[in-house]
C-alpha cells in the first residue's frame, strides 16, 4: 500500500451510509448489484475496483462481490451488473464467497443486521488477474501494494430473528 492512501467519496442513489440496503439489492429481493457512484480518484489511478463485503459473518469477512479493473476515468458501478466474468467497461469479475461470478446481495442469517461496506479502491496498475476465478483475497494480495485511494459505503441489512 501507498504511504497515502487518498480518500474516496462512494455514494448510491439506492440508499444512503448507514442505512439499509434496499431488498431490491440482496437475496430476498432481486439479487441485484445496487448503483454505485465515487468521486476523488487521484490522477495516478490505472484502474478501479469495487468490493461488497460483510465484516459481520459468522465465520469471518465474506466476500458478495468483487469487480476490478474498470478504467481508471470510471466513476460508477451501474445497478445489476451482469454476473459473468467479464464486467462493464471490460473490466473483470472474480468468485464471491457463495461460489458464483459477480454479485450475491446481503442474505444474513436470522439476528441483529450485518453490515455490507461496499469499498471502492484506486489502483496505480491493472491487476493481472483471470477473470471468473479469482478470490477475494488473491484480489487482495495482488491489490495491496498497489492502492493509492479508497474509500466505502456501508449499508445495513438483516433477517428477524425466529
């Protein structure tokens, strides 16, 4: 990682930070990725990436999306980005932790709501990385040395308790 790492505003027209993540977005609605917007991508950013994690599951950060390598002048994530490993812009779209391409919306168990930070990073390269295969954290291995901005949106979502 840069000495600085740059912050970056993330915004959705969906719902607003610390709010809840519209069913539209998760798995008991449509299952779509929601619209993302970001400002603040220094001049030195090769490409963008956009992470869906939740820190909040039982067995530790599970990853519901990753997206990367869109185009450095990129400054939003449409809303239902198609789950294959090729993503907008030519970009690319590794495995989340359900095992499937693209986006898995939040669909915590039965309990107090889970937290979803959707991260936006600024890379300083394109990453190497296969399409369609990739790990959230082989994402994060190669990725590391190379953020020089970041920044999140978190929403909120839970299950009633039975």
């Amino acid at each position: 990682m840069h000495a600085e790492v740059l912050p970056i505003v993330v915004k959705s027209p969906a719902f607003h930070d610390g709010e809840a993540v519209p069913v539209r977005h998760t798995g008991d609605g449509e299952d779509v990725s929601p619209p993302l917007t970001w400002s603040g991508v220094p001049p030195t950013t090769e490409s963008v990436a956009v992470l869906c994690e939740d820190p909040d599951a039982p067995h530790g950060t599970y990853a519901h999306w990753l997206l990367y390598n869109l185009p450095a002048t990129t400054r939003e994530g449409g809303e239902g980005v198609p789950r294959q490993p090729q993503g907008p812009h030519a970009a690319s779209q590794g495995v989340n932790d359900f095992g499937h391409v693209g986006y898995g919306g939040p669909a915590p168990p039965p309990g107090k709501p889970h937290r979803y930070v959707y991260r936006v990073l600024a890379l300083d390269t394109l990453l190497p990385l296969e399409p369609g295969v990739v790990t959230r954290q082989q994402f994060l291995d190669a990725a590391r040395p190379h953020v020089v901005a970041e920044g999140q949106l978190v929403g909120l979502y839970g299950r009633p308790a039975k």
